[in-house]
C-alpha cells in the first residue's frame, strides 16, 4: 500500500507541475519502478537470434529464415497469411 501512496502523490505532484500532460492511476501503480522494468521490460529474442548470439554471430543463419511464397505479381502477398504462418505475435496489452 505504500507504494502505491507513493505513486499517488508522484502523480499529484506531476499534474501540478504540468498543464498539457495529465498523469492517472493504473494497474501498475502498486509496482516499484524496479519491479515495473523486471517484470514488464524483458527482452524476449527468437530462438533462431538467441542461437546465433549465443554462436557469436552477429546474424540469423540464412537458412533458419524462410521468404512468404511468392503469388508471381513480384510483390509477394497473394494469399500468404503473416498471421497463420506464426510469422505475428498476438496483440500485447498496451494499456
């Protein structure tokens, strides 16, 4: 709960100070800073560029990535899915 004060009153203090910017609470306001970077702030690196950081290697091994088939047109696309080839992250909450 002391945190939680604590951002209360930084929030406070900031709308004061500020007129174009207006701070409110949210779900992160019973964290730390240092417990707000450890558990929202991670570097998540596929696995084919963490292999190859781990080798030294400042790149992805040419043959670990793999191009959308190409529909003739010259540009790609066609029917090729981004999303069911795994190649798109689900949504992430951003708010």
């Amino acid at each position: 709960m002391i945190v939680f004060c604590e951002n209360s009153n930084l929030i406070a203090e900031q709308n004061a100070a500020q007129n174009d910017v207006v701070f409110v609470e949210n779900q992160f306001m019973d964290l730390t800073p240092e417990e707000f970077a450890a558990t929202y702030l991670k570097t998540r690196v596929p696995d084919a560029v963490g292999a190859a950081a781990a080798k030294g290697k400042g790149a992805v091994e040419q043959d670990s990535v793999s191009a959308p088939p190409s529909s003739g047109g010259g540009g790609g696309g066609g029917a090729f899915s981004w999303v069911t080839s795994g190649a798109v992250t689900p949504v992430k909450n951003q708010g």
